[in-house]
C-alpha cells in the first residue's frame, strides 16, 4: 500500500513486500525417512513418532542398545562420516504378548586345555568379537572370556551368558527377526575344539498396521522397514501386501504423498528373485541388496539409504551409486555375475557389486516388472519413481498456492480488472516456467515435447475447475556403456 491515502503533507515512502516472481521454477522435493522397527524386550517405550535429533545414542536410549532401531539409527548418524541430513522419524513397534520368543545362538568350547597360545574372530551380526587364550587356558575360561567380550560392547544386538557349558547367545528382542543374526568363527586355540550353534527360535511378527496409520499428514518420501521382507505381517497378510496397499494409498489422486519402501536383504539370487517375481505390480516395495553379507539386513538397508536419500535430496534427477562403507560384504563366491545381476533387475530384484573389501549399490529398483511391461517399465527403478515425485511435488506448489485458492477463474479471452483472477493462461506459463526448469535439472528431457502438449482448459461443465495435461518425458539415467574398438596392422 506505501503511504496511507489519507496522507496530505508533502512526504515519500517506499514500502518492501517480498513477491514470488519465479512461479514455476522447480524446486526440490525435501527428503524424509521413517524408520519402522523394534525396540529391545528390557526397555519400556512409547509407541508415538518420534523425530531423531541426529544422534544414534539418544535412539539407544530410548529404544534400547543394540535394537533394530539403534542399530539402524547407527548407519543414519554415525560417530565419524557423512550422516544424514534430512528429517528421520521412528514408528515404533512392540511384540505381542504371546507367541513372541527370542532367536538364540550358542558357543561351544570342548577339550581339556590349551597346548598353545591361540586366538579366535566370532561375527555375531557383523561385529566382530575377539577372544585371546594363552597356552593352558581351560574351555570354562574361554567360556567365560568370550562372554565377557560380548557383553562389554553395548551397541551389540545380543548378550551372552552361560548355559549348560555353552555360551549362550541372545538376541535382545523377540521375534523372528532374531533369526537373521549371522554366527560365524575364525581362527583356532591349539588343543581346543570350538563349535558355534546359528542363531534359531525366534518367533513371532509384529503387526505394522498401527504404526502406518501414524505416518500423518507431512510428505515421507521413503520408509524403511528393519523385518524381513519374507515375512508376513503379524500372522496375518503378507507384510509386503500391507506396505503396498499403504504405499499405493499415498499416491491416491487426493493425496498426493507417494512414497517408497526399503527392506534390506543379504539373500542371493534364487531367494529374493522368488519373492520379488511373484509381485510383478508392486511399484512400492523395493530392496538394498549386498548379497551373502553377514550384516543384519535392515542395516544394509539403512547405510544404502543415507546414500539414496542424500542422493535424491541434492540431485534427485542422479542415480545411486554409493558403496556400504563400513558394513562387511559377502565373500567372493557370493558374489553375482553380470548376467545374474541382469536377470536379478527383470524379476523386479536389486543388486550390488563388489568394491574393494565392500558392497556397492548397482540396481536400485522396485519389484515392478508387469507382463506386457516391456523392457523398460514405467515404475521399474527408483530414482524414476524420486523424479515423479518430483514433478508432483512442483505442481502442487503451484496449484496450491494461495495466489490460486479460491481466485476467480475466467476465460482467456475476457479482459479483467480484479487483481486476483487467473485464466487458463496463466497456468499455461507457469507449467511452462517448470517444465523448462525440470529440463533445466534434468529431471525431464524433451521439454520442447511438454510444451508442445500441455493443455489447460476451464471445464466444460464446472466452472469453477481447471483442467490441465502435463505431460512428460522423464530423463534416463546411464546404466549400459557399450563401445566398439576397430583396430588393423599397419603396413608400410
């Protein structure tokens, strides 16, 4: 307004009002994660959403050391390293009263005692446990050594006690889950035999029906859930069924919130392919693989998307391609040829290869491969599926704005003196000034394309709706680099 109206004396004045002139620049979707998960059996926690503050320790203490949750909360907010940078969330979940058992493994020390000094390496969930024995050492002492070399690391997912001369390992939550601990040794104390039991009877799922329903309002981008994939959801449904009907739900045309979910996996080919194939319609569900790692799963999957979201959080248009720095990756054996990657990727299924002593992401995609899909279908990866939310995201900017909420709508061809009325060409320009943005961070190639097709328009028969058409062509992403070398003998 400046200065009043009803101003008389001689005066100036300049009045600063800040005014978006950028309409349709595209501006990028804020990335978040929502962790789905158990805490520990000893702890008593609420089961209310909960906004990390950026430290793993505060999710320890709240959920217990060395639970499904702080144990992913690590890979999110570690002590040294890049760590997350965008808004993570817990929805906890609790097991059941009854039916729930904790998965338990068992170390076995046998013999009368050491003929020399030796040591030994246990993987327990891939952490290393090292134990030292000097020469006459007994098996009770060993025993008791390697009980108290578990038991001294907090952050680790079990504990050891002594039971019936064996070392007992166990896990500190109840369920299933527990079962996926990996045991393993290397190493050897001369005059000693030690044997290891894996990590079995765990039982019991825990229902993740409550926890969706606390997503809320706010856009998360990505969940990711610490069960097993292979699972089911309770005792009831499929829990990959559960997570699809509520992820298909957050794309619902008056939503408007799509979302995806990461599960974490260790399996090898045949395994996950027979899950993953036989969903051929999932676009929700997809999983962060390093095959035969002796890793908890979940935390693959939690160290694969600090690397996925701060991705997409920077440059959603760039595919993933981060290694899984700190985590062990299978043997070499383990690891997959070219061709079984490749057929992996057809049946809906992701990869990793090899880097140096760990696991790089390689095909980050969703187990969407329909009949009839062809070769490249439409929701088949990942960062794709982060594009179009992209896209939805900046068209919600626009129709959302307030300068678009209620404002009188008239044809284009109709002179207006209200300051607040809009035409169908005025969306016209501001979906133009995005598309050329979208191209501009190639989130979309062939502008020219969608601007040659948009189409805004008043509704024939309400008019109080506009409709519109904006259609796009999404960017490609270099996956396959081929080259052909040509070479002869010179001859003089």
């Amino acid at each position: 307004m400046g200065v009043s109206k009803s101003a008389v004396s001689r005066v100036t004045g300049i009045e600063v009002t800040p005014k978006n002139f950028n309409t349709g620049n595209a501006a990028m979707l804020p990335q978040r994660l929502v962790i789905i998960g158990q805490g520990n059996d000893d702890v008593v926690y609420s089961l209310d959403k909960y906004e990390c503050d950026g430290s793993a320790v505060s999710v320890a203490e709240r959920y217990g050391y060395g639970s499904p949750l702080h144990l992913a909360a690590k890979q999110l907010f570690p002590s040294a390293g890049a760590m997350a940078t965008f808004p993570v969330s817990i929805i906890p979940v609790k097991k059941d009263d009854s039916g729930f058992t904790a998965a338990s493994g068992s170390i076995t020390v046998t013999g009368t005692a050491a003929t020399a000094a030796g040591n030994m390496v246990f993987s327990v969930g891939g952490l290393d446990v090292q134990v030292a024995a000097a020469k006459g050492a007994t098996p009770a002492q060993v025993m008791n050594d390697i009980i108290a070399a578990v038991n001294a690391e907090q952050d680790r997912c079990v504990t050891a006690s002594l039971v019936s001369s064996s070392v007992k390992l166990t896990s500190r939550w109840s369920g299933a889950l527990g079962n996926r601990i990996s045991l393993s040794m290397s190493g050897d104390i001369p005059g000693l035999t030690v044997a290891v039991t894996a990590f079995a009877s765990g039982a019991g799922v825990p229902s993740v029906d409550a926890a969706l329903t606390k997503v809320g309002e706010v856009w998360e981008t990505f969940i990711l859930d610490t069960f097993d994939y292979k699972g089911t959801n309770g005792s009831a449904s499929s829990l990959l069924d559960v997570y699809q009907t509520f992820g298909e739900g957050r794309w619902d045309v008056l939503v408007k919130k799509g979302l995806l979910v990461a599960h974490g996996s260790t399996d090898n080919y045949a395994t996950r392919t027979a899950v993953t194939d036989a969903r051929p319609g999932d676009r929700i569900n997809f999983l962060i693989e390093s095959v035969g790692s002796p890793e908890l799963p979940f935390v693959v999957a939690a160290r694969g998307l600090l690397d996925i979201l701060t991705t997409a959080d920077k440059n959603p248009a760039q595919n993933y391609k981060g290694t899984l720095t700190g985590l062990k990756r299978g043997d070499d054996a383990a690891q997959e040829s070219y061709l079984v990657r490749n057929q992996s990727v057809q049946k809906g299924a992701s990869t990793n290869i090899p880097n140096g002593s760990v696991a790089e992401l390689n095909d980050i995609v969703t187990f969407y491969h329909p009949a009839g899909g062809g070769k490249y279908p439409a929701w088949r990866y990942v960062v794709d599926i982060v594009k179009l939310m992209n896209i939805v995201y900046n068209l919600r900017l626009i129709t959302e704005s307030d300068e678009v909420k209620g404002a009188p709508l008239v044809p284009d061809g109709q002179v207006t003196s209200n300051p607040t009325a809009v035409q169908p060409k005025m969306f016209k320009t501001w979906f133009a000034n995005l598309a050329d943005s979208l191209g501009q961070n190639a989130l979309i190639s062939d502008v020219d394309f969608t601007l040659d097709n948009l189409e805004v328009s008043i509704d024939g028969e309400n008019p109080k709706r506009i409709n519109y058409v904006f259609p796009v062509k999404l960017s490609g992403n270099v996956e396959v680099v081929s080259g052909d070398v040509y070479f002869g003998q010179y001859v003089a």
